[in-house]
C-alpha cells in the first residue's frame, strides 16, 4: 500500500511540475523598458506623461519608464546645496506648459470641480535631499503654452535631507483624515501653496485632492474662477537623486452634479492655409456651446500636440518632406470635449526652414516661463552616409540670449546662432538622429526660429 501511494504521489508531483513548465512557457514576455537622458525627454505612458523635467541643472540624469505607470530615476547624482532643486522629474496629466495627455479631464474650472482624488505608491531611497510632491497648477484661462497666471499647489507627502517649502509655515490643518502643515508664498506672477504631510510617507491612496483645494481657496490661495490644468507627481532632487521612482500612479477628476455637461459642436472647416518645411498653419470654423467655448485642442496624427484659445494654429518642429493628418476638438471650461473634427492632410516643403545639405534640424520649445525657455532640436540625417559632424544655425526673431547648451558647442554673435556637435555627436548614421537641448532667456515675444542645417 505504501509503495502505490508513493507512486501515486509521484505522479502528482510530476503533473505538477509539467504543469508548472507549460505555466512559465505561457508567461508573455516583460515589457522593455524605455529611458531618457534628455534633461528635457519624456517617455508617454497611456493617459499619463512622464517628464525628465531637469530645469535647473545640466549634470547626468536619466529615467527609465518599466511599464504602467511606474518608472524610476535610473541615474543622478546631484549636488545643490539650498535655493531651487536641479530638477523634478515627474509623471503628469493634463497639460503642461502647452504639453497635454490625451484621454484628460482637464482643464476644470474650480468652481465646477466635482471630485479629484490620486494614489501615488513611491520608493524613497535612504539617502540624498530630495522631497516627493506633487505639482499641481491653476490657471486664469483654460490654457497656457507659459507659465500658469494663477496658483501653484504643492503636495509634500514626505521629503529628506531638512528641504522646506517655498515661503513661509503660515498654518496647519487636517484634511482627508491627515494632518498638514500649510505652507504659503508669492512668485513674480502666480501663488504658492504647500501641504506638508506630518508625518510623512511612502504612498497615499485616494487621497482627496478637492478637499486640499477647498482648504486652499478658504485661505485666498486660490481663486475659485481659475482652472485646474494638471497634477504632476515626482521628486524635487538637490542631492543624489538615484533609486527614486513611482510604482504607481493615478489621478481622475471631474465636474460637480448638475453642472454644464454639454460639449461644444465639432469644429468645422478645417484647412492649412500654408507649410514651410518645419511648420504647418491650421485654421477651422469656430464651435458653438451652450455655455461658452474655452478653446481648442491639436491633434497631430492622432496624438494631442498643443492647444488654441482661437482657431488658428501653427505646428512648428516638424520634419521636411513629410506628410502629416491633422484634426481639432473644441472644449469648454467644464471640461467637456467635442468629438475630433475631420481630419486634413499637411504636407511640409522639402527645403528651408530646416532643409539643407544631408540633415534637417526641428525645434520644439518644451518649457516657457515668464523671463526664460528651454527648447530642444533633433538633428536627423537624411543622406546616404554618416556624418563626420553638423552645424545648425538660426537668427532669433527676438531678444532671446542662450544661457546654456547641452549636447553641442554654440556660438552666438547679435541674433545669429550657430550649434554645432560635440565631440562625441557628430556621426550620425542614415536615417538617425540626435539631439541638442538648451536653455534661454527673453522678455517680450518667444516666437520659434526657422533653422538651417549642414553636414560634414
């Protein structure tokens, strides 16, 4: 009897096994994943954006998106002592400075906001100064390709290394169950206001944003007609950095019962009056609505690409000799969305405007301020040989002046500009690319450049 129950179990435990083999074969393969060094690179990630957002450094630093929502900041080693952090890495929804997710709720007029509630889930390395917040901003209109006129929320919900909110400790209070220390403060030309979590933690999970909105606008923090744009998640860095990451992350907003829930028409008439070879205008027919159209969102082959309070618009940092399906979407400053309009083809021209002799450059302006920018240009091969180096050169429309440059060598004399590679970008095999980033200040208009490019 017990020789049978041994076989018996032996079989078991070999169907087991066979089982477990087919289990493992079955399993899909992990997803790659993907990493920016760009200290202005973003990685998409489904309705979210995730934004290197390095504004204030140029030292090495580079995130790695694993899938989901969860990424990480897979190299940094900073070292600012005080003053502004050398960057926020970040992942967002909504729009920010004229970048915006597809699939959002945004932008929600204050008055009008519903519910907002988010769960982060974070990793914390033991050392370094940093602080894990979100940043979240409102705005006097429904959109900006700037700096936000009206109020930015800070959300601290931990942070190390003794850093301390911008402003002052002006109060405390309990919201969503937690206890937070309130901190305030005036910028040039918008509010700030931080909630410090006390004490702090690792993750939060639905946690009330409205009602931290609510406690902000009793204290004249924020005004009430002013719009929610997005709420960013990630970690403002003064030292070290490495190991920090969000391993998951969620937001969902919505307008209040009862409020304007009917989009605009879709807009009609959509035309492109003219390319170049790095721009493409659009125009269309004004919407209609009920209550009152906010403005207009770009789509660019079925991705968002910027947005219009009119009904014009001009899409710059293209590629020459290349085609291109536009459509637009009216909102309202309920946050509704017309179905996208028809689409229309652009086709960009072969020269100028950043044609020229084996390669083309595109400017994309990826962060505006009140008094500074910063802008990257992909250098892309088109000839049939690598390039031993290139040259990218430009005259400013304005009074904009680079302050630094990553990437390239520049030279500047009046309004000319003249990048060319560093020692370690100049070859470029056909059909590749690389890229240049900068930053700069300027007052007035920012209007983007026509460039021009040359190999060797």
């Amino acid at each position: 009897m017990a020789r049978l129950l041994r076989a018996r179990a032996l079989a078991a435990a070999l169907a087991i096994a066979f089982t477990a083999a087919l289990s493992v074969v079955a399993l899909p393969a992990a997803q790659a994943a993907t990493t920016t060094c760009s200290g202005t690179g973003t990685i998409p990630a489904g309705d979210y954006m995730i934004q290197a957002n390095e504004w204030n450094s140029t030292a090495p630093q580079c995130v790695t998106y694993s899938g989901g929502t969860a990424w990480t900041v897979s190299t940094a080693n900073f070292n600012l002592s005080g003053g502004a952090p050398a960057t926020y890495p970040s992942i967002f929804k909504g729009c920010h400075w004229g970048l915006c997710t597809g699939n959002s709720e945004f932008p929600i007029q204050m008055s009008k906001l519903g519910s907002a509630v988010s769960s982060w889930n974070t990793t914390q390395p033991s050392s370094g100064t940093y602080d894990v917040a979100y940043d979240i901003w409102f705005n006097s209109t429904p959109t900006t390709t700037g700096q936000p006129d009206g109020t930015e929320v800070m959300i601290w919900i931990n942070s190390r290394g003794g850093v301390q909110p911008f402003g002052s400790q002006t109060g405390n209070t309990n919201v969503d169950g937690m206890n937070w220390n309130v901190w305030t403060g005036q910028q040039t030309s918008w509010k700030i206001i931080s909630y410090v979590l006390n004490p702090g933690a690792t993750s939060v999970s639905n946690l009330d944003l409205k009602a931290l909105f609510q406690d902000a606008v009793a204290r004249g923090s924020i005004n009430p007609s002013n719009y929610l744009l997005d709420v960013e998640a990630g970690f403002e860095i003064w030292q070290g950095g490495q190991g920090l990451g969000t391993n998951s992350f969620s937001v969902a907003a919505s307008t209040g019962s009862g409020g304007d829930t009917t989009p605009p028409s879709v807009p009609a008439n959509l035309a492109v009056p003219g390319t170049t070879a790095s721009s493409a205008a659009l125009s269309w027919s004004a919407s209609t609505d009920n209550v009152g159209v906010a403005g207009y969102r770009v789509y660019r082959n079925g991705a968002q690409v910027g947005t219009s309070a009119g009904t014009t618009f001009t899409d710059t940092g293209l590629s020459a000799s290349t085609r291109y399906t536009y459509t637009v979407a009216a909102y309202d400053a309920a946050g509704n969305v017309s179905a996208q309009s028809g689409g229309v083809t652009a086709t960009t021209t072969s020269n100028g405007g950043g044609g020229g002799s084996g390669c083309t450059a595109t400017y994309s302006l990826t962060n505006q301020w009140n008094s500074g920018f910063t802008a990257n240009v992909t250098v892309a091969n088109t000839g049939t040989a690598p390039t031993n180096g290139w040259k990218v050169a430009w005259s400013w429309g304005g009074n904009q002046q680079i302050q630094s440059l990553w990437n390239g060598v520049v030279s500047s004399s009046g309004s000319g500009v003249s990048v060319t590679n560093a020692s370690y970008n100049g070859s470029i095999a056909p059909g590749g690319n690389t890229s240049f980033g900068f930053q700069a200040g300027y007052s007035g208009t920012n209007s983007s450049p026509t460039l021009t490019c040359s190999t060797s």
